[in-house]
C-alpha cells in the first residue's frame, strides 16, 4: 500500500523545518518529490499550470534527468516560451535532448489507440534510454486532455494511473506528474483521478493524498478485510498528524517562552551595563577631580609665590592628598581588571601556606585610618594562627572588600572581625551593625554590579562583593550572608584549609 512519506525527524528542529518546506512557496514543496513520485496536477487557470510545471522541469534538468513534456492543450512554442521566461535554456536543453517534447500520437496513442499496458512498457523503456545516455533519471509530465477525445481506449484511463501506481512503486530513477485541466473533466473522472495519485498538485500547493487508494482498491482486487485496514489506518494516520502538529505547537510555546525569558534577560543585562559605564565613569572621575584641583592648586602657589622652595608640611599635604586618590583610581582599576580576568577564566592563584588570622590583622591595621574616620570600632578576635594553603593576596583582597564594605555601610558602629579554625575547614567572619540588607536583595547582592543600596548614596562599582565571592570559590570555599534592614549585616566565610587540587 502506497502511503505518503512521514515527516522523519523527531527533532522539533527538524520537524519544524521540514512542516516548513512541506508548507512553503511551489518550489519548494517540490523539492520534495523524488523518483517514485506519481502525481497528478488539477488546476482551473493557464498560470496555475505554469506555476507547477516550469520549477517542476527546471529541478530535472538542474538533477541532470531528462524532462520528457506531452502535449495536447498547449503548443511546443507556448511551453518553451514559459520555461524559457522561468530561466531554462530550451534551445540548449532541447540540443544535447534533455527536454524532448512529445505529441499524443508519440506517446500515449502511437499504437493508434490507447493501450495502458503498452504505455507503461514505454515509460520503462524511456527511462533505460535515459540512463544508457548518461542521465540520471527520468521527469515527465502530460497533458491528459487527450482523453476527452473518441479514440479507443480512453474509458481504461483510470485503470491506466491505478496500474501506473504499481511501476512507480518499483522505479528508482522516474518520476511523473498528470495534468488535469478541472473545467474540461467530468466531477466523476478528477474524483477517480484523486483517488489514482498518491500526492496532489492543486494550483500551486502539493498535497499528501489522504484519499488516494490503492491499485487493488481502484480495480475491484481488493478484499472487504483489507479495506477496512486502509479505512482504519488512514484514521491513524490523521490522528498522528494532530499529534505531530500538538507537539510542534507545544515545542513552538515553548520556545516562544524562552524567547521571551531570554529577551527580558538581554534587556536587563543591557540595562545593567548602561547603568555600570554611567556608574563607573563617575567612580572614575570622582578621584581625579580632586587630584586634578590639587595639582591645579600647586601649579597656581608654584607660578605666584616668589620664593623658591615650599614648606615641607604643605608639599606633604598635597603630596598626601593626591596619593590618597591615586589609591582609589587604582583599586577601582584593579577591580576591572579582576572581573575580566574572572570571566576569562585567567586568575591565576599562587598557593602557599598562610595564617589567616595574621592576614585579618594586618588588614585591619591597614585600615585604621579610615575606620577612626568614619567613627567604627573594629574588634578583633584573631588570637591564634589559622593555617591554611590559600593565594596570600587574593585572601587579603577578600579580606579587603568584606571590611571596607562593613565600614561603609556600618558608619558609626563597631565592627566585628572573626576567625576561627576547623580540622580541616577555616572561618572568616566579618559583622557590621549598621543600614543591613533587604531581605529581596540577599541572593543577588554577589553578582557583577550589583548593589543593594543607591550607588548616589554609597559609591562604588558593584564589583567588590561579586570579586570576593568569585575569589573564595576558586580557593575550594563558599560565602554566606546573614543580614536584617538597621540590624546590619554578617559575612561569613568558609575556606578548606587543605583545598584537593593544591596537595
């Protein structure tokens, strides 16, 4: 039983591109067809005919098959003007006999009348014609508007395309399709003509036949049992095609979501990076601004004041002052370049043994200063030594970011500094009590950019903590945080003191 081609890709991928040929302009639904394709072409109008027929020729002849046309309806002039407007070189063509045209009287009653059988011995020997003379197949078409003549053997035409059915079964190389002319036949014959052609060309769109039957069907050869199995699976195969058809629109929702999730996201990373360069171009100049008045300032005292040496105490205020903000443009450097670093995949650590109690200490000496200045207290308990292999500066670093952000968020509060020794983990734990962090903000406050507060009010990149969550991974360890709004908030911090990768 001839059934048409299912769509072979289980793919969403595949299915929906080839729904999308199956679907597409004329050409491309003929692209499909392939030897072993019987067709018939039902059209009303001369261009419906044209728009089937010339790409249908062009493909043979691009395939290198030989395109065999029939005529009757139509002149030779009238189809080679149409295939010559359609890009086909007719004259050349017609030369090395790719394209031969055939009359009725060459073809289908050159026995002066019409014999199905000996038709079908014809198309056979055509196509050994065709291969012995170097083609790769046959392509034929025919005008079957021959038939409605008085000629013998015309009435046999339906047992003639049943019959057809059975050669095309078995033919590896040919391929047909009849032209039906709808005005000109008889409801009756175009309804036995769609039940003779297992694929239908309806002015310009190519149909699987879903009532095509069989040759033992056509002919009366076929048991009341077997029928029934065609009837029955003809059902299947619908139901199959609305299942196929559900999944495509289910997998096309899908997609259509992701589509839409992965816009948002595109929109918000947008959003976040023009928010980032207008955030970090203020980071940047809010240094160099007043490096810029003090330079100013000392080339204005340098160019008035007559004598030739300054005190010492204002040079060092100034010299003072302009180191000041030449640390800060340089940390916030050093922050970029981290963070490319990071998303390269090209920090390198340097492993060695470190007391990360020593480490805790040191930092907070370093920032004495700051922390007197803003008015924080910065207890301490980091009695013993904390051994552990860590990269000693990206510790420090780590350390760095956690106080300094205790500093300015816990303005005016103590600050607590914590470490303490596992067997085989260490804990670092920085504690402020100040503005803490919403309860919103906690899972998103590690990422690149990201603050929990107004960067008007508080400065910086949003990098510091997305750097010392990325440092403390590469290090085997993990990062928490527990905080409440005005009750502030706890970094802890827990690194193996023997990471596996490093012994």
């Amino acid at each position: 039983m001839h059934e048409s081609p299912p769509l072979a890709s289980s793919s969403t991928h595949s299915l929906l591109e080839e729904a999308g040929v199956a679907v597409g302009p004329t050409p491309q639904q003929l692209s499909l067809l392939g030897p072993g394709d019987h067709l018939c072409l039902i059209y009303e109008r001369f261009e419906e005919e044209v728009a089937a027929l010339a790409p249908y020729l062009r493909m043979g002849l691009e395939q290198g098959q030989r395109c065999i046309y029939a005529l009757d309806e139509h002149l030779a002039d009238e189809v080679a003007a149409v295939l010559e407007a359609h890009g086909v070189d007719v004259e050349g063509e017609r030369a090395r006999k790719a394209l031969i045209f055939l009359t009725q009287r060459d073809a289908f009653l050159q026995w002066g009348e019409f014999i199905p059988e000996r038709m079908i011995d014809f198309l056979h020997h055509l196509e050994e014609q065709a291969l012995a003379e170097g083609f790769t197949g046959l392509r034929t078409s025919g005008e079957m508007t021959w038939t409605l003549g008085s000629k013998r053997g015309c009435e046999s035409l339906i047992r003639y395309e049943s019959q057809l059915n059975r050669y095309y079964m078995t033919s590896n190389h040919s391929l047909t399709i009849c032209q039906y002319h709808r005005s000109r036949f008889r409801p009756e014959v175009i309804r036995d003509v769609m039940r003779t052609h297992p694929r239908v060309l309806i002015g310009d769109e190519v149909f699987d036949n879903l009532y095509y039957e069989t040759p033992e069907m056509v002919l009366g050869e076929e048991s009341a049992a077997r029928r029934v199995e065609w009837m029955m699976g003809q059902l299947k195969r619908m139901r199959a095609t609305e299942r196929t058809l559900v999944k495509l629109g289910t997998q096309v929702e899908k997609q259509a979501v992701e589509n839409a999730r992965l816009y948002e996201e595109a929109r918000e990373a947008v959003r976040v990076r023009d928010d980032f360069l207008s955030v970090a171009s203020h980071e940047l100049k809010t240094p160099l601004t007043p490096l810029h008045l003090r330079l100013q300032a000392l080339r204005r005292e340098a160019e008035t004041n007559a004598v030739e040496f300054f005190p010492r105490e204002r040079v060092v205020r100034f010299v003072e002052g302009a180191e000041q903000q030449l640390r800060k443009l340089t940390s916030l450097v050093d922050d970029l370049l981290d963070v490319s670093r990071l998303v390269a995949g090209k920090l390198l650590l340097n492993w060695q043994e470190v007391d990360l109690a020593e480490v805790a200490r040191e930092v907070v000496a370093r920032f004495a200063q700051q922390s007197e200045k803003v008015g924080c207290e910065v207890k301490v308990a980091a009695g013993t030594p904390v051994m552990g292999r860590w990269d000693r500066l990206r510790l420090e670093q780590v350390m760095t970011n956690l106080l300094s952000n205790a500093l300015k968020y816990g303005a005016g509060r103590p600050v607590h500094v914590r470490v303490e020794a596992g067997l085989e983990w260490a804990v670092l734990e920085v504690r402020d009590e100040g503005i803490g962090i919403a309860p919103e903000h906690l899972t998103r406050i590690f990422g690149k950019f990201e603050r929990a507060v107004s960067g008007r009010h508080y400065g910086g990149l949003g990098l510091g903590l997305y750097i010392t969550n990325q440092l403390v991974e590469a290090m085997g360890g993990h990062i928490q945080v527990e905080s409440q709004p005005g009750r502030g908030s706890t970094f802890r911090v827990e690194l193996p003191r023997r990471p596996a990768h490093t012994a």
